[in-house]
C-alpha cells in the first residue's frame, strides 16, 4: 500500500491508543463510586487512590510476569478442571435458586 499503509497504520494504532485510554477510564468509574458512596470519599481523593492502587496492581504484574505467567499456567493445569466443576455447580445452584 505504499505511504497510505503507512498512514492508515499510524493512525489504526492512535485510534486505538485512545479508545485504550477512555475504556480505562470507564473501567475506573465503578471502584470511584464505591469508594465515593461506601466510604464518603471525596471524588477527586478517590479517584487518585483507585488510579494509584490500580497502578501497583498493573506495575507488579508487569514487573513480575514471567513468575505469575508460570503460577497461572501451573493453577489453571492442576486446578483447572476442579475449578471448572466447582464454577459450574455454583452456576448451576444460583439457577434453580432464583427459580
């Protein structure tokens, strides 16, 4: 596509950098008003406090992913199966409990 791929590309990945960025502030709404409504918060104060808690949450999985990568596939092998089972009955009984 010559330079146009180039420019259909460049803008492709800003587009999307900025629907990344407006998800992620969707997504920060609901702990906001938990924290704003549960615990009279102060918005501005809660929304930093999410943010930054968010921040170190991401920064150690970023920081330390090879480990939790192996402890996630390690879970999901050993555990998986059962997990699944217990999941499915759990489903299952809110089911027949709202019935």
């Amino acid at each position: 596509m010559g330079v146009a791929g180039l420019f259909v590309g460049f803008a492709f990945f800003v587009l999307m950098s900025i629907a990344a960025v407006t998800s992620s502030i969707s997504m920060l709404e609901v702990p906001v008003s938990y924290a704003v409504e549960a615990h009279n918060i102060d918005r501005n104060k809660a929304t930093w406090l999410v943010g930054l808690i968010l921040f170190a949450i991401s920064a150690t999985i970023c920081l330390n992913f090879e480990a939790l990568f192996g402890f996630v596939i390690t879970l999901t092998t050993q555990c998986g199966s059962t997990g699944t089972r217990y999941y499915a009955v759990y489903i299952c009984w809110l089911g027949f409990a709202s019935q």
